[in-house]
C-alpha cells in the first residue's frame, strides 16, 4: 500500500494526467475509435479504484502500535481508513487512484493494440487472432496478478515484523489444504495466540487468481517466534482472532 503526502499526491497527480494526454494522443494517431476507447477506460477507471476500496482491505491492526492502527482499503492508494477500513472515505485519494488505473488502462490497451497489429504479420487482420490475443493478454496478467503485485497489508515494524517475516516462510506447510489456490498472502495482525498460550498468532490473508480475496490464515507461533507449531485455513467470514478451536 502506497501512503503520499499531499505534495507527493500533487506531484503524482501531475504526472499521471501527463501520462494519459501523452496515451491518449498516441490512441488518436492510432485509431479513429480512440475517443470510445478513451470513454470506456475513463468509466472503468473510477470502478476499479471503488473495487479495490471493497476487496484490499487492512483492518485495524496492534502489531507495532499503541492500541490500535488504523486500517485503510484501497490499492494501490489507500481510498478508505478508519476503523475497520471503511470509517472515512478520502476522495483525493480516490481520485488519484482513479487515475492510476486509467493510465494502466490506457498504456495496457495501447500495448496490446501494438503486439496485435503488426504491419508485418499476416494473422494481425484475423479476427479470431485478435480476440484470442486480446484474451490472452489480459486474462493471463490478470489471473497471474497476485505473483508479481504485493497485496495492501499491516505495516508493523519490530518484533511482530520478525515474527511474521518467519511465518511467510512456512506458507507452504498450510496453503496446501485451501479450497482455492493461494498465490500471495498479505499480513493481517500479529497477536498473542487467543488459547493464552506462549507465543503469537500471525494472521495473513489469502488470495488466489485474479487477486480475489479467499479468506485467511493463521499461524500459531513458539515463543520463540521461528517457527509455527499449529495452522490453518479460515473463510472470509472467519476471524483470526475467535475462541480457541475456532481456527
């Protein structure tokens, strides 16, 4: 997650704006539906920034803080913050993530118009070429997402940091009894183990293809930290946090 200052957020904002007039010429000396294309990105553009406010969400977090921290929704700026990530809604900043994704819109399109229209290739004119490759080239990148784009999460400093830097490692000992394939984990907390047990508890949420949220996991930590001594899978619905036996 992406946390600017306001002159940062003016910087960027500039550049982003630049960034799509420049897209957007190119787009007109390309084809003459350039203004459709430019429409429909500058509708999906806002929709994107709003669903990301829903599916990366961060709640309130103790790990490294004084009580609690504010959580925040949104990626790759943060649109949402507050308790429980949805307290107050923070339209700059939906308006420059906005933006993002319309220049990642823009430049993507563009992209595959270039790959695909190839004066040299006799296939660039074959409708059926064009569709598959436009479905391979967004599709693949965007169901594989999760493997390249770190998801939004807790930013905590110290010990806890340690302690769920050693829990990323062990990933593999629980991803495997998902329902869903677990691409990228993102951290939630780091707290002490709810059976009052020695240790904490590190809590990740998972995602699998198309960075679709699948729920979470947990890891029962030994005081020591190193190494978990219990695991599991729970649902979106869940909490890391429940009574024991609840995970």
């Amino acid at each position: 997650m992406i946390h600017l200052e306001a002159w940062q957020g003016a910087l960027l904002s500039v550049a982003l704006v630049t960034a799509a007039v420049l897209i957007t010429i190119w787009w007109r000396q390309q084809s003459y539906r350039w203004a459709l294309i430019l429409l429909i990105c500058l509708m999906v553009a806002p929709a994107l920034s709003w669903w990301t406010g829903k599916v990366f969400v961060v709640s309130d977090y103790r790990a490294g803080c004084d009580g609690l921290c504010s959580g925040f929704g949104g990626a790759p700026l943060a649109i949402l913050t507050g308790k429980a990530a949805g307290e107050r809604f923070l339209p700059g900043m939906y308006g420059l993530n906005s933006l993002v994704f319309l220049v990642i819109l823009l430049g993507w399109t563009a992209i595959i118009r270039a790959l695909l229209h190839r004066p040299d290739s006799k296939l660039a004119s074959r409708a059926w070429f064009q569709a598959a490759g436009v479905l391979i080239l967004v599709c693949v990148p965007v169901a594989l997402a999760p493997l390249y784009l770190p998801p939004p999460e807790a930013d905590v400093r110290g010990d806890p940091q340690r302690i769920a830097i050693n829990a990323r490692r062990e990933v593999y000992m629980y991803d495997q009894i998902a329902s869903w394939p677990v691409l990228r984990v993102g951290l939630d907390d780091v707290r002490p183990r709810p059976d009052e047990q020695p240790g904490m508890r590190v809590c990740l949420r998972t995602y699998t293809l198309f960075y679709l949220p699948t729920g979470f996991m947990f890891m029962d930590m030994a005081p020591e930290g190193v190494h978990s001594t219990h695991g599991g899978i729970l649902p979106r619905t869940a909490s890391c946090w429940g009574p024991p036996g609840s995970g």
